[in-house]
C-alpha cells in the first residue's frame, strides 16, 4: 500500500530550527521544539495495529511496535507478507513467500545506517506518532479556531536540496499539546496533497492524541486511509519482543551492511499500491 511506501521514523526528533521572523517567531520555535521533544519522550512504548487502503484496492493489514531507544518491529501483510525487526544490533527480515529469514549485520557510518533504518521502518508509522523533522527554514505561526482544536499551530518549511523538488510542507499540529491534525504538501507546480487526522486516541495520563484514522488527500480527491484497529501507548515490550527466534522451515542468510552497498544489500522498504 502506497501509505505503507512513505516518510521518516527514525531520528524524527525535532531539531534546531531557525526563523526569518521576528522575536516572536524564535520564541515560538523554540517552545515548539521543547513541546515536541516532551511530547516524543512520553511515547517510549507502543503498539499499532491497523489498516491501510489505496483506491480501490483492498486492505492490507499491518502492524507496529516500538520501544526507547528506537527498537522496532513491523508487519505487513500485502502486497507480500512480512515481518522486520530492529533490536539495536541486527536488522530481521522474514519473507512468508519465499520462506527466507535473514540477519543483516551492520558495517555503515551511524548517519547512513540512521536513514536506512528510517526506510525501512518509517512506512509502518502513521503521522503523529513521531515529532516531525524540522528544518532550518521551518517558519511557524499560531492559527486559533479550527474545527479540531482552539488554537493550533502550522509549522511551514521548504525541503531541501534536489529530492525536495520545491515541494512546500505544512504540519498542522494542535496547540499546545501538538497533536497532529494535517500534513500539506505543495508543489512547484501547484499540485497539494493532504494527509488529515479523522478520528484520534487520547490518554489523559500522557496528554495528548494520536490518530486513530487518517486520509490522504489529491486535490479534492480522496486517494485512501488508513484505520488503527488497535492503539496502545503504553505497552509491555521486553527486549525479546525485537529479537526473533529462526522459524521452522525457513531458509536462513546472514548479510552484511557496508556503507558502498546498504541501499542494495538491505531489505526493501514495504511496496505496493
């Protein structure tokens, strides 16, 4: 599913950001960057389940858990089955089609083994999960009286370098508890995309909301959702959950990530739609 293909985990803590704008605008960054990273410290164990839908094609079902500091694990069902895990060591793949388990042993630099694991385990985390990465150029403004909060705030920046293409992103983040509320993209050309919160979980012990269901917007065109069936903010992960015993009948590898090769020697991010 295409919602399963898309946008950052790991390292989405919000960093140092730096406005054109007045005192004012500083002020507000910096209470945004405070507020975020509080917020992103009272999630250290979660789990998701869910549903994700593109167009008109079926459902495919997956889930999430992730425990402080950034281990991991993920499951998806279609278009192929499978399952990833990230202890802090080794990265785990298991493929049901192929009935292949494999270890991944790592030999790259800290930053590209950073995004690589930002691949691959970014696609199984919905929006307003994890702080969203802040640019130097993100601007933001307080904007009162929406319909799902009083007061919220837009954080505003231009991504960077050629992959960003000119694309404009707005985060729409509820004030101050920063509960997402909506993505907006823009490109060059015109083009907006949208990706709203619909119905959300809230826990008054950590004070604040995620989403329960979100769509993602073309334009004015719906293009599909994805739907938590399952939302636990404080869960019970002990390490073992993240390192998974070799399954009967499966073809075992070990491979090794080295940091020429880490984009063709890993396991593909989740594919499909």
């Amino acid at each position: 599913m295409r919602a399963l293909l898309l946008l950052p985990l790991v390292c989405l803590l919000a960093c140092r950001s730096s406005s054109s704008g007045g005192a004012n605008d500083a002020e507000l960054m910096a209470q945004v960057r405070e507020k975020l990273a509080a917020r992103d410290a009272k999630l250290q164990a979660y789990q998701l389940e869910g549903t994700q839908t593109e167009g008109d094609t079926a459902s495919a079902g997956f889930t999430f858990a992730y425990r402080a500091p950034q281990k991991m694990r993920g499951t998806v069902s279609a278009p192929q089955a499978r399952q990833v895990w990230w202890d802090g060591k080794h990265l785990y793949e298991q493929v049901e089609a192929t009935k292949q388990f494999t270890t991944f042993t790592s030999q790259v630099s800290a930053e590209k083994l950073s995004a690589f694991l930002t691949e691959i385990f970014t696609p199984f985390v919905p929006d307003g999960f994890r702080a969203p990465l802040l640019l130097r150029s993100t601007k933001a403004k307080r904007t009162p009286g929406l319909p799902q909060a009083k007061e919220a705030v837009e954080l505003t920046m231009a991504l960077e370098g050629e992959a960003g293409g000119g694309v404009e992103v707005t985060y729409v983040l509820r004030w101050p508890s920063l509960d997402f509320l909506a993505k907006k993209t823009r490109a060059p050309d015109g083009t907006r995309a949208e990706v709203r919160m619909e119905e959300e979980h809230c826990d008054a012990a950590l004070g604040l909301c995620v989403p329960r269901k979100l769509t993602r917007w073309l334009g004015d065109a719906k293009q599909g959702e994805t739907v938590l069936t399952k939302v636990d903010l404080k869960a019970s992960l002990p390490n073992d959950a993240f390192t998974p015993a070799t399954p009967d009948g499966y073809s075992v590898q070990t491979r090794t990530l080295v940091d020429s090769e880490a984009q063709e020697s890993g396991p593909k991010p989740p594919a499909g739609g």
